[in-house]
C-alpha cells in the first residue's frame, strides 16, 4: 500500500503502548492494531485527530505518501 | 349434443380438432410414466431441499445480525438457479410424459403453472437480491477496515 503508518516509532518515541493509546483515543485495540500494520481501507478524521491529540503530532507524522 | 364420437372422425364436425384440458390418472402398467412421474417429483423434491436450506442459512445470518454476509450473495444466486432448473424439470417432465403416457389419443402432458416469463421475472430479482448484498457486504467490509 503506498501510504505508510508511523505509528510504531510515534509510540516508540512517546513511550507508549498501543493498549494506551487505545484507551486514549476511545479506538478499540483491534482496530489500532489494523491501523498499525496498514491493513486498514480508510481512517475517519475524527480518529486521525484523537490520535494526533494523544501522540501530541501532526498527521503528516503519522502518515507519508510512497510511489 | 354429440355423443360418442370416433376419434380421427374428429373433422367431420369441427374445422379444428378441440382441445380438452383434464387430469389424467396414470395406469398402472404404464410404467415409463410412472417413472418419469415419481423421478420428476423426486428432483423437485431435491431443488426445494436445496432452495430451503438456502433460504434458512440467509434468515440464520439476518437473525445474527449479520445479513450482508458475503456468502449469502451466492445463496441467493443459488436460489436464483434453483428457480430456473425447477421450470427446466418441469419442461422436461411436460416433453417426456407427452411421449411416453398410454392413451389413445394424442395429449400434450401439461404439469407448470405458469410459463417462463414469470420465472425468469422471479430469476432476476433473486439476483438482483444477490447484487444489492454483494454491494452491501464490500460496504459491511470497507466499514470494518476503517478505524
């Protein structure tokens, strides 16, 4: 897939765990988990921001585009 | 009133031969009917099995909660097929039975109700049922892969 996830090094970098973020964002781990590994058709703005909001990011950060 | 007319002396009195629609109750010793009777109730019996079955999987997935499941889109094609065959058995039992019933006069074995149109009319919306949950389960799953 040609969109690229960060959210392993995001995490990484503020110390976190998936199962906190999680509960922070109100997503539910599974879904995260498929967000993670890039599994996932479409994110919803409304968890793009909760999870820019609790990772303190840009969505830029979390995403990049790859030819 | 005419009574007792010979058969083949049928155009001394009419232009056109006449048509009598009526129940024939098969004889005994003719066996070729009786069997292509009971093997044509056999296969019907064996479609509606089917069509049964397709149907209860189809409300079990409703009834969970869970109607756009991918596979109900090739049950109700299923369905769909089913419905043609059964008129295909029944066309074929028609042709048969006209061949092979023991009478002296000649008749046309008559077993469907309708014809074809109202078949195929019930054909297509089973698969047109079949496109709308097709659509519905790409959507169910485009759904469960957005977070």
């Amino acid at each position: 897939m040609p969109i690229e996830v960060h959210l392993d090094k995001l995490l990484t970098d503020r110390e976190m765990t998936l199962t906190e973020l999680s509960s922070q964002v109100g997503i539910t781990l599974a879904n995260l988990s498929i967000f993670k590994t890039g599994k996932a058709r479409a994110i919803r703005f409304s968890t793009l921001e909760a999870i820019c909001e609790a990772l303190d990011c840009q969505p830029a950060d979390l995403l990049t585009y790859r030819r | 009133m005419l009574t007792n007319l010979e058969i083949g002396e049928e155009s001394r009195y009419f232009d056109a031969a006449p048509t009598v629609t009526a129940p024939i109750l098969l004889d005994r010793e003719d066996t070729d009917s009786r069997i292509v009777g009971v093997l044509g109730v056999l296969s019907l019996l064996a479609l509606a099995w089917v069509a049964l079955l397709q149907l209860r999987r189809i409300v079990r997935s409703a009834r969970d909660g869970d109607p756009f499941d991918p596979r109900n889109v090739a049950r109700f094609r299923w369905l769909a097929a089913t419905v043609l065959v059964a008129r295909l058995v029944l066309e074929a039992g028609e042709r048969i039975l006209t061949r092979t019933l023991d009478v002296d006069i000649p008749v046309e074995a008559s077993l469907a109700q309708t014809g074809w149109l109202p078949v195929f009319g019930a054909a297509l919306g089973l698969l047109a049922l079949s496109e709308i949950f097709r659509a519905g389960s790409e959507l169910r799953a485009f759904e469960q892969e957005t977070v």
